[in-house]
C-alpha cells in the first residue's frame, strides 16, 4: 500500500494557540507550549492505522522578527518527544516572500509527498485555519477544519467541520473504516465520489434551462459559456441573456468573454462585463487572432479590479507570461485547455501538472482544466491538484457513475446489447 499521512498545522490544533483580537498566535517559546487535551491518544490512534503523522505549520514570526529559527526548533524538540510525530515542515515566510511553502500554496505538502513517497488524495489535513484548508484542498487532500470561530476569513468547502483534533481523528478513522479516503484506479471498484473531488466542477454551457439546472446542484461550484457556444445556443442579444443569467445565478462565479479583436475595444467591453455583478469573471483571450499577446491588458484589468478569466492558453510558457502579469492583482482564473492538447496527441497530464505547481505562488490565481473530453479528466484534474475543470453537460450526466463497480457496469451492458438485438428483431 502507498503510504499515506494526516498533515497536521501545529498551533490550534496540536497546541493552544493564544488568541489576541479574534486571532491566533503561536507560543512565545517552550515554555508557553500546551498541548491540547486528547492530542496524545488522537495521534496515537491514526499512527496505529497507519498514517504517517507531519506537522506543517506556517512561522511568519521569523521573517518578521518576533521569533527564532531556533525558538521554532525548540518548540518541535518539546513535540517530537512527548507525541508521535514523525515529520516536521515549516515555512519561516511571510506573504511579502510569495514563496511556495507558505499557506494556502501546497508546497509544503507536495515536498513531503515526494519525500516519503505519499498518495495526496488518500491524505488529509487537519487545521483551524483558511490557508490550512486552501493548502489541503491544493495537495488534492481530505480536509478537517476546526473551528474556533477566530475572526477572520473562513475556509471554503472544507470535507469536515469540527471541533478537536480528537474529533477529526474519529472522522478520519471512520473515512478509512468506510472504503473512502483511499482510492483505487487499477480495481474493481473506485472508491472516489463526487463529494470527495477536490477539484471544483463549474458547468461550460450557453443553453439556459440546462444551466440553471446545472446551477442548483451542490458540486456545482462555478459556470462558463463562450461566443461559440451561445451561437450554438441560438442567443442573439449577448448582453440581455448575460444579465438574465447573472440575475438568476448570483451566488457563483459565472464568466462571459469579451468578443472585439481590438485590445481598446476589448477592455471597454471587459468593464462593462465586470459590472454585471460581484459574481461575473471576464473571460480574456490569451491573445487576438494576430497573435498579440493580451499581457498588458491583463495586467491593466487586474490592477483595475477586474476578475478575469484567461482563456485558450495551451503551453507552459503561456501560463507564465499571464500569471506574470496577473500576480499581486485580485483573483483570476488562468484557463489551459488540456482537451484540445490532447486533440494533437499531446498527453495533457504533465503540462497541467506543471501548471498547478507554478501557480503555487500566485495565491490569487486558480488554474482551470478546459475542453476536457471525457469524466475521466475530472479524476485527472483532481489527482494533480487541478483547481477548477470546466465539463458540459454531455460529461456531467456520467457524475453517478463514479464509484460505479465494473463487473456490474460489464453486465449492464451485455444486456444492453442483448436486448437491442431483441428489440430490433435481428434473426440469423
């Protein structure tokens, strides 16, 4: 079996944190630490089952210069000899460094992956932070959030709510205990469901009855359309249906695309489509049909304030130039359509997975998997960290087949067959 770990943050969920103004801070030294009740026998009881047992923990009190490298390591020595902790992971940053290690990017994760060999999506974290859950959710992890009701922002769509490290050790148990938190892709039955996807599913479509139905279900978390489709789609006045549909769907990001060839006439329409609503992203071509590059205009667009949504990129030095001029800006989507990669016999995997590893910095940027062709490219988004995938709903109607066991999927359509042949009067 691959192994497999439970990420714990350390202050707040192994050890009091003290908490000034509705926040948390970590302990001054050795002698302020606390371990919290029940911390010992929850610990003992996921490494009797198994898990691997890291702490990864932000420290921005040493860039700061409020605490030592050395005071941290203190506090560990205390930890290591007194709980079964194997490993300890820390990030001495502070935001200003946009290095990788730091929460919400997952790159304290990934390392220990490599490291010790881990399988992320059979993972969890366990934290009482926002960038706890951010950094699980970007590992592809299972994530407990405890929760202090500390006074700031709150972790959106963590797996679990709880109240203890000892409770989210029950929950963890219990996943483990029922065939989740584990997967298998080579056997009979994949384990994996629809509400354990870590990759978020926004609905690609122009028809508006369907995207109103594919708005009201809960996994759906987002919702594209494009000129192309909307043509399809038979809708003559862009601006009326974006609005109805704006109006109608206001409590999840929706994005529509600027259509002009001229980068001018391109942010004029960009504004325009940005104050639709608070929920509306702006979808930006990479580049015009001569190839410019829309890099200013990105850069203009985020600094203005403008959510965009980076469209038809295909190569890694795409992803970098956009993301260049998209850092520090408010949040974004940086869209790689791995469907149309694969349509050249280009494996799509690998350059995804580059992506989501160079976006680790880019906190307010959220990489999405566009064109994809079939639902086993969600799986592929989830497994590498994928933020977002975009799927039609030709894809979305096999979501209840996940999990589905093949021998029963086999037999379905044997018969399937069978009674075509019946119904269809075929004699020999």
């Amino acid at each position: 079996m691959t192994p497999r770990a439970v990420f714990l943050d350390r202050d707040g969920v192994i050890n009091r944190a003290f908490v000034r103004d509705g926040k948390p801070y970590p302990p001054s030294g050795p002698e302020e630490l606390e371990i919290l009740p029940g911390v010992p026998e929850a610990l003992s009881r996921l490494s009797a089952a198994g898990f691997r047992l890291v702490v990864v923990t932000n420290q921005p009190d040493v860039a700061r210069g409020r605490q030592s490298r050395e005071t941290v390591g203190a506090i560990h020595t205390v930890l290591r000899n007194r709980l079964p902790i194997d490993e300890f992971r820390v990030c001495y940053h502070d935001d200003a460094d946009c290095c990788t290690c730091r929460k919400p990017a997952a790159g304290m994760l990934l390392q220990a992956a490599a490291d010790l060999g881990l399988d992320l999506p059979a993972c969890f974290l366990v934290g009482d932070r926002w960038r706890d859950v951010e950094a699980g959710k970007n590992a592809g992890c299972a994530t407990a959030f405890i929760d202090y009701g500390y006074s700031e922002r709150r972790p959106e769509d963590p797996d679990k709510i709880v109240r203890s490290l000892p409770e989210a050790a029950d929950w963890i148990l219990d996943c483990v205990g029922c065939g989740h938190g584990q997967y298998s892709r080579g056997g009979d039955v994949n384990m994996l469901s629809v509400d354990r996807l870590k990759v978020k599913i926004f609905a690609d479509g122009a028809d508006k009855a369907g995207m109103l139905e594919m708005a009201a279900k809960p996994y759906i978390k987002g919702l594209t359309t494009n000129p192309t489709l909307m043509r399809k789609a038979g809708v003559s006045d862009y601006r009326s249906f974006a609005k109805e549909m704006i109006a109608a769907i206001p409590d999840k990001p929706i994005s529509f695309e600027v259509f002009s060839d001229e980068f001018p006439e391109m942010e004029r329409q960009a504004m325009e489509i940005a104050g639709w609503g608070e929920n509306v992203y702006v979808k930006i071509p990479v580049t015009n049909t001569r190839r410019e590059p829309s890099y200013d205009l990105l850069r203009h667009l985020s600094g203005a304030g403008v959510k965009v949504n980076v469209t038809a990129l295909m190569t890694l030095s795409q992803v970098r130039d956009v993301t260049a001029n998209l850092v520090g800006g408010t949040p974004c989507y940086v869209s790689v359509f791995a469907g149309r990669i694969a349509d050249t016999g280009v494996d799509p995997v690998p350059i995804m997975a580059a992506a989501v590893k160079h976006l680790l910095p880019y906190p307010n940027a959220e990489l999405i998997w566009a064109s994809p062709r079939e639902f086993l490219n969600v799986i592929q988004a989830h497994d590498i960290g994928c933020h977002i995938i975009t799927v039609t709903n030709n894809i979305l109607k096999k979501i209840p087949l996940i999990g589905k066991d093949l021998l029963d999927y086999s037999l379905e359509t044997v018969k399937m067959f069978h009674e075509d042949a019946e119904k269809a009067g075929y004699r020999l």
